[in-house]
C-alpha cells in the first residue's frame, strides 16, 4: 500500500496506463493473427494486413507500449516472411521444371592429369 498522497496518485496513474497499454497490445496481437492467417489467401489481402500491423506497431511505439526498435525489428521480420511466402509460391510453379532440368544436368568427371596420378 502506498503512505504518500503522492504515490496513491502515482499507483492511481499507472494502472490507468496499464489498462490503455492491455488494449493496445491485445489489438496488436489480433492484427498480427489477421496477418499470419491471410498469409495463406492472396497477396494483396497479405499486404493490406501487414499496413494495418505496421500502423498498430507505429502508434504503439509512438505511446511508448512497446520500444520504438521493436517495432521496427518487428516490421522488418513480417516484411521478409511476406516476401518469402509469396516467392516461394511463385517460385514452386515455376520452378518445377527447371528442378527437374538441374537433376538431369550433372557436373562433368574430373580430368586426371599426369601431376595427379603422381601424388596419388
């Protein structure tokens, strides 16, 4: 229990403030789920979600619900995976038979010349 005024004051302040920062990283949470989940379905729904993370992300570093270099960390990290989902499922169809061309295509045998046949 606080004796002062001043720290009953203080107590009074930061469970406020604890409510407001619940909320705000609850609705960052939602919308990093939204995300992962459209993933799955089309590109641009992809990037809609990832705007509306990136605003979430922004407004809680700006009120100081997480640190301004997480944010940015974690926008970085949710850019590469967009970015690597959507190459890797271009990638797969159109990969396919050049996959299958490299498998046919092997390196030529080593030449064996008279300077290796003597240090062997």
């Amino acid at each position: 229990m606080p004796n002062t005024p001043s720290a009953r004051k203080a107590q009074r302040v930061s469970e406020r403030k604890a409510v407001v920062n619940k909320v705000r990283k609850n609705k960052l949470k939602r919308s990093l789920k939204e995300f992962r989940k459209s993933l799955d379905s089309s590109l641009q729904d992809a990037q809609s979600a990832l705007s509306k993370v990136f605003s979430d992300l922004d407004k809680a570093a700006k009120k100081n619900t997480i640190k301004k270099q997480n944010a940015n960390r974690r926008k970085s990290r949710l850019t590469a995976v967009l970015k690597n989902t959507f190459e890797q499922h271009e990638g797969s169809a159109k990969n396919k038979d050049s996959v299958a061309t490299k498998e046919k295509k092997k390196a030529p045998a080593k030449k064996t010349t008279a300077a290796n046949k003597k240090s062997e």
